[in-house]
C-alpha cells in the first residue's frame, strides 16, 4: 500500500474540500463534494447507503478523490485508489465528528436521521499534487 506523505496527511485532518470521483455504470464519471478524513494510512468518507456514489462503488471499487487546502484551492492533492472497505460500523459517531471538524456544530441530519450511514475506506494507489 501507498504511504500517504505527511503533507497530504496533514490536509486530510483539515476541513478541506474533497471531491469523490466514482463511474456509473454506463462509464460516465460521477462526482460528488464530500467531507474527508484519514486513519493515517487510508482516505476516509462518510456517505448515505442509499447514494448513488456507494452503488458505483460496489460495482466498481476504482475512485478518485482531490482534495483541496482551506482558504487556497489551488493547492491540492488527488488520490487515485481503490474502495476496500464500506461499513457501517462506527459510521454514525464519524459523521458526527466529521460535522463538528467542518461545521464546529453537531451533524444537521440534513436527509433525516433514518439514513443509514456508511464509512468508504480508500486506499490509496497513485497520489499527485499540485500547489
């Protein structure tokens, strides 16, 4: 596995802008604004089961994600890599703390709190950065 540089490391533990890239099932990209975390050596998102990201996932587990410095977007990593894990273990904990990292606020349920909530693990193929 790819070891994730202390610089990109450092980004992940920020409230950075991640943009998750998946592929329908006709080939045609998909893209989704995310919020982002990190265990030290994978990429991390919290998403909703029943989104169309975590179908594109199952079928196919190659994604992409960029990830962008606060307050200079210029700045930026992409991780090319490969889904290993969806859970729901711990998933509703994640995105609570997720919200108090991006918002400072507890999570606003923002499509009701019968939403079942998923952890995508990524582990990281290629990385590039820009910035």
């Amino acid at each position: 596995m790819l070891k994730l540089s202390e610089n990109l490391l450092a980004l992940l533990r920020q409230p950075s802008t991640c943009y998750l890239a998946t592929t329908m099932a006709d080939g045609s990209p998909q893209i989704t604004q995310t919020w982002v975390d990190t265990d030290g050596e994978h990429v991390i998102i919290n998403s909703v089961q029943s989104h169309v990201k975590i179908k594109n996932i199952a079928r196919d587990p190659r994604v992409a994600v960029a990830i962008s410095a606060p307050g200079n977007p210029t700045r930026y990593f992409q991780v090319r890599g490969r889904v290993v894990k969806v859970t729901t273990d711990g998933a509703v904990d994640h995105i609570e703390m997720l919200s108090q990292k991006y918002t400072g606020a507890p999570y606003s349920w923002y499509g009701g709190r019968n939403q079942v909530r998923v952890i995508i693990v990524i582990e990281p193929e290629k990385v590039s950065s820009m910035g």
